[in-house]
C-alpha cells in the first residue's frame, strides 16, 4: 500500500514536491509516499504503475501553486482544461474513490474558486487545505504530517508524529458547516 500519493505540476510545485516527499518519507518510510520522479523506476509502465499507486493510496495531496491554475500546454490551452491531463485525473479519479484530498497550498496561492475548474474536479474546494509556506516550512510541515498521520491506518508507522496537529491549516481553509 503507497498510502499517500503526491499530485502537483512540475512546471508549478517542484521544489515543494521535493520538500513534502522528504519529509514524508522520513516520517512515513519511502514505500508509503508516491512521487512519480522519485518512485518510478526507468523503463516503468508510466499509465498503469501510476494508476496502481492511486488506487492503493489513502491520501492524495494536491499541491496547488500560483501557476497550478495557468500552466499551459504548447499550444496555449490551459492544461487543466484537457480531460487526459494527468493532475486532473489523478484528481478526479481520488474523488470518485471518496479517499481523503487535501489541497495544499504553497506560499500565499489561494484555493481556486470553483468554477475556474473543470467540473469534475470542483469538489477540490470542498476540502479543507493546508498551507505550506517558507517562512513557516518547518511548523507547516510538522502539521501536514501530523494531518496525514490521522488519515492513514497505522499513523507512521513507529516514527515520531508533530505535537502540533493544527500548524499549517491555511487561514482561509473551509470548515465544515454543521
């Protein structure tokens, strides 16, 4: 079981893709963290090994920069808007399966409105985010992981988990309505 999967644009959240999978490794063991340029092997399947690893995750993370919304194809279309563009559908297929997704938002990105996304991917902004920003990395990070520990079966498995479960909640994360 991959356990948490990551999902970001590399023209968008790189770095920070690079940051979280560390850190998530540390705490969780590299076998449970999915990041396609780290844990695909070469001469691997790319379709079917990533789908595999979608659907034995529990968490996917959804990285959200500020180009996330605006990365463009060679062509000039929005990335986001091409139903076989691979964020959106690790996106959409994580929703369907009803498995926690967390938008994270890095540095002062906001959460996209609704209707500037597709459809079929609009229940993104029905989660509660977290936020990931560098002047805070260290706290923000401890509070993700702290969240994902709570989402996943056996915690990490043996490893430390943060004290503070509540830093990195992003100020303008939705909270659910009674």
């Amino acid at each position: 079981m991959t356990g948490i999967f990551l999902n970001y644009r590399t023209q968008d959240a790189m770095y920070c893709a690079d940051l979280i999978d560390a850190r998530l490794r540390t705490e969780f063991g590299a076998r449970n963290v999915f990041r396609d340029h780290r844990a695909l092997r070469p001469g691997t399947a790319f379709p079917p090994e990533l789908w595999h690893r979608l659907q034995d995750s529990r968490v996917l993370l959804v990285l959200i920069g500020p180009y996330w919304l605006t990365v463009t194809d060679d062509q000039g279309r929005r990335l986001l808007d091409n139903p076989r563009d691979y964020v959106r559908r690790e996106i959409r297929r994580a929703l369907r399966r009803e498995i926690a997704v967390i938008p994270v938002l890095l540095g002062d990105t906001p959460l996209p409105d609704p209707q500037a996304l597709p459809e079929d991917i609009r229940a993104l902004t029905d989660r509660r985010s977290l936020r990931v920003c560098s002047q805070t990395v260290g706290d923000d990070l401890d509070g993700l992981v702290a969240e994902v520990a709570t989402l996943l079966p056996d915690g990490p498995a043996g490893r430390r988990v943060p004290a503070v479960a509540t830093g990195g909640l992003a100020p303008n994360a939705a909270s659910p309505t009674p």
